[in-house]
C-alpha cells in the first residue's frame, strides 16, 4: 500500500510538470510570434467588420449632407478633379489631411468607399502593432502581446475603421510618433528617428489641430535633456532638437503657405480653434460638447457682416463676466473626457452596434480600458518600471486630455488617449495574474474592488445613451439607401425620444406619401394636434401633405379647422 502511495505521489508532479512545459511552450510561442498573431487577428476582425458593415450599416456607400463624412468626401472629390492645391479654399477650416487622403485613394483605385476602408482597416491593424511595441518598449514583451491583442479586438478601434471619419488615420500617426519618440529617447544620436518623430506628429497635427498642444511641451522637454545631459550626449540632444523641430515645422509649412497664398491670412494649419474654443467655453453651454447656444447666436449678430468675428476677444468677456460657470463647465468637461459614454458625434456607437454583430458583444472598449488602465498606470508609479518612459507617455497622455477638455468633447477625438492608455490596462492584466499566481487573497480582493469602484464611477453618465437625432441620422441614411421599413422605423423612435421636433414627422410623412399610406399619416396628424402648442404648423403640414396625395376632402377638412383656430385668435 505504502509503496502505490509513493508512486501516486511521483506521478502528481509528472502531470505538473507536463501543464506547466505546454504552459510555457504556448506562452513562448505567443510571445515568439506576437506581431504576426497580432496583425493576423487585427486585420481578420476587420474585415468581417467591413463585410457586417456592407449588409447591416447604411452608411456602407453613402454620405449625408451636413455629416464630416460628406465634407470630406465633396472636398476630396474637388481635389480628384483637379483642384490639388485646394484653390476654392482660401483658409483651410477642417483639417486637409484626411480630404488629401481620401483624394489619393480615389485617385488610385476609384470612388469606392468599400476600398477606403479596407485601407483603413490595415491602418489599423499597424495601429495596434505599434501599440504592441509601446507596450513592449515599457514593460516587456509580455505587456507588448496583451496590448497588441487588446487593441485588435478593441470595439472603439474596429467601429471608426468602418466610416468615412479620420480616425484610424489620426490614431496611427499618433501611436507610431510615440513609439519613435520612446525609441529615439533611448539613443538620442538617431537623428533620422528624431525627423520621423516631428513629421508624424506633424501630419497629426494637419489632420486635427489638438495635436499642437504638444509641440511646446516636447520641445521643453529637449531642451531640458539637453541641459541637464551628460557632457557626451548633449551635442545628440541638440542635433535630436533641431532634427525634430525642424521636420516638424518643414511639414506643416506647405499648409501655412497655402492659408496666407489663397486666403491671405497666417494661419498654421486652420482657422477654426477660436471659434471652436468659443463654442465649448461659453457659458451657457451646460452640455460639455458642441452645441450652438444663445450666447453663440447672439455674438454672430452682433457682427452681421464682419469679415471676421473676433471670437477669443468675446470669451474672454464672457469667462470674466461667468468666471464660476468657466470652472463649473470645464470641470465637466473633464469628467466626460474619463467617463466610459462615447459621446456621438455624426454617428452613435450606441445605436450602430445594435446592427454589427462584431461589435454587438464586444466588452473590450473606451470605459473598460480606461477605468482599468489608470489603476494599471498606479501600478507602474508604484513600482518604479521604466519611469523615465512612463513620463514620457504620461506627459502625452496629460496634454492630449488637455487639448480635448478645453475645447468639448467628443467621443471619436479620445480614439488615441485610449491607445495610449492600453499599456497600462495591459500592465493591469500582468499586476492581476501575478496576485492569482501567488494566491494573494487579500491584495487580490483589494485590486478587484478598486477595479470595480473606479469602472461604475466612470460608467455614470447622467443622459440618455441615444439621443432622438441619433435615430434621425440613422432613418435618414436607410431612407437614402430607399430601406423604407429601416427608415421609418428609426423616424418612429426619433419621434417617440422627442415627440415636439418634428424633423421626425417630415420623414415619416415623406415615406407615407411615397407608399400612398393616408391612414397611417392621419393618425400621426391627429395625435400632434392633440399635445402640440402650435396647432396651426401641424393643420398647415396636414393640408400640404392630403394635397400632395390628391385627397381634397381631407385636406378641406383640416382647412376648415385652420380656419376657425385663426378666428378664435382675432376674436
């Protein structure tokens, strides 16, 4: 008996043993082959997106007027048919890197949005191989796979590759200046590394204008290696200074040139940060985002027929006269900036996941990685790794926030705030396997309750995920693509989130005209006139609509009752 114990005991460890060499065996060939899984799992789940997004999405080969989609595509479309240097441009307004690129694309292979796309998916892709590396670079090649693989499978990522929006592009530029700066700071003698840097944060910088915000700031910090250097590598620094500076300002320039050529104005890449910084800062913008409020209204009248409105010059007056609502106001914007909810702009995450399956599901985006990573951030504070590349990124990821919270936030311009913050969600995922491992009780039970605390803090949003004009967009789209039923299904749930704008009512009579639907219009006229204030706007839409259709005798009939509505007024 004793001596089956003795072999039972042997054999425990054998298994043992053989887990943990499979185990390790895996592990290193993951590790072995990181960047290829990576790109290999990036680009697949994109492409299965594109194909989802062509069979459920309208926005697949269609723009709508008045969407940043459209803007850039008409402006690409000018540039395609002749007009490269963008003469009927004066003063750039929006950035031009993204309206040049789709120009190129178009150019090359045609107008096909399905090809832009594709394109974009593979930027993508390289984004997060360059995310791998960020991870890699700061805190091994194990943190490098996991943050590689989280953003492969990253919902916010995978959703913007799909539309005709500069995302992907901006998130490329900004994680692969990162990189290059982290890499050039560890030989500052790579002066052709330094140039890199400075033209791709140049390049970000053409496409959304925020990105300026971080040319002082490195350039202070350059200086200060060059300072404080030891006596051999001050002349690197030096050289790395100018190296950057100058490639930087060489690619912005041709930009510059353009404003002052054509518009005869100086202006560095665009001419809308004042009114923007107008537009997020005034008082009553209670909202944090965009929105055109009474006091922006105000300002454009008082001067009707300027050539220009000196925007700056009335925040100021504004921000002096509300000094607590500036605060107040800009303390929101910073907590929307960290909050878990994509604000919508153009389109609605929210609402668009509901119709692409690989979304639908997909738990890994802006709220999880972030609410996650910041602890994973604590951690690397704590404990010391890398600290002087752990500024660097820290420094990016402060001034990044920055230039968002100071002008409104959206939720597509956090796109490479989040790229820059999986290191540290991965990071995290390191930090909590190691508490599992050593079977840490009490530490792992402690890290798992702060986890849980800070998600639902940054998960409070106190709106409405899905606003009525997000189902106006999306009823609009599916109506251009002539999906009546799609259509008229989300005007119906416009209508019903905000039953007293009646955009919605236009469009659901439109498609009951077309469909010869009298009834299903008569209803919806006869429950307006029962709560809306106006009743004469909704028996004016009542005549023009039975009219259109040829039913005289109905629209007689609201005729009449418009008719004793104004009698009762004059009386």
């Amino acid at each position: 008996m004793r001596k089956k114990q003795k072999r039972r005991k042997k054999q425990k460890p054998e298994t043992s043993t053989t887990q943990n060499t499979l185990l390790s065996s895996i592990a290193q060939f993951l590790i072995k082959y990181r960047i290829v899984i990576i790109f290999s799992i990036a680009l697949l789940i994109r492409i299965i997106h594109i194909i989802s997004v062509k069979y459920n999405y309208p926005f697949y080969d269609i723009t709508l007027r008045g969407l940043d989609q459209n803007t850039y595509y008409e402006w690409a479309m000018n540039i395609k048919n002749g007009d490269w240097l963008s003469k009927g441009i004066p003063v750039f307004y929006y950035g031009p890197l993204y309206a040049y690129f789709l120009a190129i694309v178009f150019t090359i292979v045609g107008i096909h949005f399905w090809v832009v796309y594709v394109v974009q998916a593979l930027i993508d892709t390289l984004s997060a191989v360059v995310i791998a590396l960020i991870g890699e670079c700061l805190f091994g090649k194990t943190a490098g796979l996991l943050s590689g693989l989280t953003a492969a499978v990253c919902a916010s990522f995978i959703f913007y590759s799909g539309l005709l929006l500069m995302e992907s592009l901006i998130l490329f530029l900004l994680m692969s200046f990162i990189w290059s700066f982290l890499v050039a700071m560890d030989n500052p003698r790579r002066w052709w590394v330094w140039l890199g840097s400075g033209a791709l944060l140049a390049l970000a910088t053409i496409g959304r204008g925020n990105s300026l915000l971080l040319v002082p700031v490195i350039t202070m910090w350059l200086i200060y290696k060059t300072v404080t250097a030891q006596p051999k590598l001050k002349t690197a620094f030096l050289q790395a200074t100018l190296c950057f500076l100058a490639s930087f300002w060489l690619v912005i320039l041709p930009v510059t040139l353009h404003n002052r050529l054509y518009g005869g104005k100086w202006h560095l890449t665009t001419s809308n940060g004042p009114i923007l910084f107008f537009i997020g800062n005034v008082n009553d913008n209670t909202t944090g985002t965009i929105a055109y409020t009474p006091t922006y209204r105000k300002v454009q009248q008082k001067y009707h027929g300027a050539q220009e409105i000196p925007w700056l010059k009335e925040l100021l007056i504004d921000i002096r006269n509300h000094p607590l609502l500036f605060i107040r106001n800009l303390l929101f914007k910073a907590f929307l900036f960290f909050n878990g909810y994509d604000i919508p702009d153009n389109v609605n995450f929210y609402l668009s996941r509901q119709l692409l399956p690989v979304l639908r599901f997909n738990p890994v985006h802006y709220h999880l990685i972030v609410s996650l990573g910041i602890i994973g951030f604590i951690f690397a504070l704590i404990k010391r790794v890398e600290p002087q590349k752990v500024l660097i990124l820290t420094g990016f990821l402060v001034f990044f926030a920055l230039s968002i919270i100071v002008m409104f936030v959206v939720g597509r311009y956090r796109l490479s705030f989040l790229g820059a913050m999986i290191p540290f969600f991965a990071f995290f995922i390191m930090q909590l396997y190691t508490l599992l491992a050593r079977r840490k009780a009490l530490k792992l039970l402690l890290l798992c309750v702060c986890a849980g605390i800070l998600y639902f803090a940054l998960g409070f949003y106190p709106r409405q995920p899905i606003r009525y004009n997000d189902y106006q967009i999306l009823g609009s789209a599916f109506n251009k693509k002539k999906d009546s039923a799609s259509a008229e299904h989300y005007f119906i749930l416009a209508f019903r989130a905000n039953p007293y704008d009646l955009k919605s009512v236009y469009n659901l009579l439109y498609i009951y005209k077309n469909q010869h639907r009298k009834m299903d219009a008569e209803r919806l006229i006869n429950r307006l006139l029962q709560y809306y204030p106006d009743r004469k706007t909704i028996l004016k839409i009542a005549i023009s609509f039975f009219k259109e259709v040829g039913d005289e005798e109905k629209a007689m009939h609201y005729y009449k009752m418009f008719r004793a509505i104004s009698l009762q007024e004059k009386q």
